[in-house]
C-alpha cells in the first residue's frame, strides 16, 4: 500500500470519525446550553461545532474523487457515537433544576420531614386523583442532587408515583449545601 492508500483508506476515515464524535457532541451540549439559557456558553460552543465540522467537510471534498464508503461510513458512525457521547457528556455535568411533583395517597408528612432535613425545600398541596383524594409533594431540585432526591422517595415507597420536569430557571428556594467535590469525582459514573 501507498502512502496516499493509507491516509485514504485509515487515517483520513479516523480523522472524520474522532472529529464528528467531538462535533456532535458540542451541539449535543450546545442544544442542551441554549435550553438552559446558558447565553455565554452555547456561541463558543456553537463556534467550535461549526469550525470542526467545517474541517472535516472541506476534508472529505477535497478527497471526493478517491474517498471511499469507508470514509461515509466513518462520518456517519462518528455521528451516531457523538450523540451517545454528548448525552453522557450532559449527564454528567447535570446542569440546571428540575421540578419533581410525587403523587400519594398516603400521609407524605414523614417523606417531606426526611427531605427538609436533607435540605430540599418542599411543598405539599391536596389534590384530586382518579382513585381519590391525593397528596401532591413539590420539590425543586439541582440535577446533581437529583439521584439523592430519586432514592430517598423510592424508599418511602418503593412504588411511589412522580414526574419530574425540566426547569428553566430557579430564582431563590431552599437546595442542599453544596458539597466541595474533588475534580476527578465529576466524571466518575453516577451510581
């Protein structure tokens, strides 16, 4: 093989590979700054997608004639694996509030007690359901005490009945202190 074979055949399929995983994933984590409203963040995001995405574009046109299925298959797998990444990306950093509502029809003054001295800020209300009177618990979470907040309802009630939103934005409320993480614990896996 010729030199000009293996950039064609190897090397240029993995340029386009790794560059579509980050490109992607910047308009992964792009789409999610602009949903927050995070305005300074998603340009500079926006501007790094668009620049690497431009490079591999300009990449694969210059080599039109002698690029292979190889190199559409590369673009295409880069972009399916920069989806799956920049998902895992967000998830990770979890950023923004979230409003989880708890159904019951059973007393949630122990529930929301457990959750206070947690340092949830929580709110009960009564409600109407289809099988009868129901107690609506309201809390308004960070994302990254968000697990916390899932197991401590689940083992009031292992079948306990809650939707959680996404929440633009929080101005004031009660959140548990935040916890002076080490820098390597952001990346590790959420358990």
């Amino acid at each position: 093989m010729t030199d000009i074979q293996i950039y064609q055949y190897f090397i240029l399929p993995l340029i386009i590979f790794f560059a579509r995983i980050c490109d992607v994933s910047l308009g992964t984590l792009r789409i999610v700054f602009v949903s927050k409203g995070k305005k300074n963040i998603a340009p500079v995001l926006g501007f790094f997608e668009l620049f690497i995405w431009i490079a591999v574009i300009s990449e694969l046109l210059k080599n039109a004639e002698s690029s292979s299925l190889i190199c559409y298959f590369a673009y295409a797998a880069g972009y399916a694996c920069g989806n799956f990444i920049g998902m895992n990306i967000e998830e990770r950093i979890a950023i923004g509030s979230q409003l989880i509502k708890v159904f019951s029809s059973k007393d949630v003054s122990g529930l929301q007690k457990n959750l206070n001295a947690a340092g949830f800020g929580t709110t009960i209300v009564d409600g109407d359901g289809s099988a009868g009177k129901v107690k609506i618990l309201y809390l308004v979470i960070n994302r990254k005490t968000g697990e916390q907040a899932k197991k401590m309802l689940t083992e009031f009630d292992p079948n306990i009945f809650y939707v959680i939103e996404d929440v633009r934005s929080v101005k004031a409320g009660i959140f548990p202190p935040k916890n002076e993480r080490h820098i390597h614990s952001f990346w590790r896996s959420r358990k």
